[in-house]
C-alpha cells in the first residue's frame, strides 16, 4: 500500500472524530492524525510507546499530553490497522472472484499478469 492508501485507511477509521476522553483527528494541514488538535501525531505517539517508553514518561515529554490520550493513539492505531487488513481482505477476496487472466492481479503490487501470464 501506497502512503496515500494508509491515510485513506486512517480517514476511513475516523480520523476527524472525536474519541471519548482524548481526540486522534486528522492534522490542520491534513497530514497525518494528531492527538487533540495538538501537533503530536498518532504515529509518534504509538512509535515512542514501541520503542519502550511508558505513559508516564511520554506525559512527562509532553506536557499536553494526558495518559488517556496515549490510550486513544494506540486504540486509534490498531483500528486504522484492523481497517486496512479489512480492505486488503476485500481486495484479494474481488480478486480471487475475477475470472480470466484479464481480471488476474498480482497480491503484492496490483498489477496485471505480463503476456506469459506471470
């Protein structure tokens, strides 16, 4: 998936909506979702918590954040993740109902087969 198809997921799985207690919304310049209107992104967020760091600790890097809203940005992130692996589902399930080599794509790029069927 292409960088555009992962923000279409994020925009799918509500990004703009508020969540209870903290916001995952999309970002003012329409980047990427950020938490509450603040310029923290979900991705940050979820990456700093991957690499080891507690609630606790992010909280006391940013000062904006509330413990709520790192439950909100790792909720937010697994949901836009569920979506994706949704549509890709969707996606391969269309596939594998084309008939012909005509309706054939390829699972990993999207192309069509070459002339030899490849």
């Amino acid at each position: 998936m292409t960088e555009d198809d992962d923000l279409e997921v994020l925009r799918a799985t509500g990004a703009g909506r508020e969540c209870d207690g903290g916001a995952c919304s999309q970002a003012a310049d329409g980047s990427a979702p950020c938490i509450r209107g603040l310029r923290v992104p979900v991705a940050s967020v979820v990456a700093t918590v991957a690499d080891g760091m507690t609630a606790d600790e992010l909280v006391a890097a940013y000062p904006d954040l509330e413990r709520e809203d790192v439950a909100d940005a790792l909720h937010y992130a697994a949901d836009a993740l569920r979506e994706r692996a949704r549509r890709r589902s969707l996606t391969s399930s269309r596939a594998r109902a084309t008939s012909g080599a005509a309706g054939r794509r390829c699972t990993r790029c999207g192309r069509q087969p070459g002339p030899r069927g490849r």
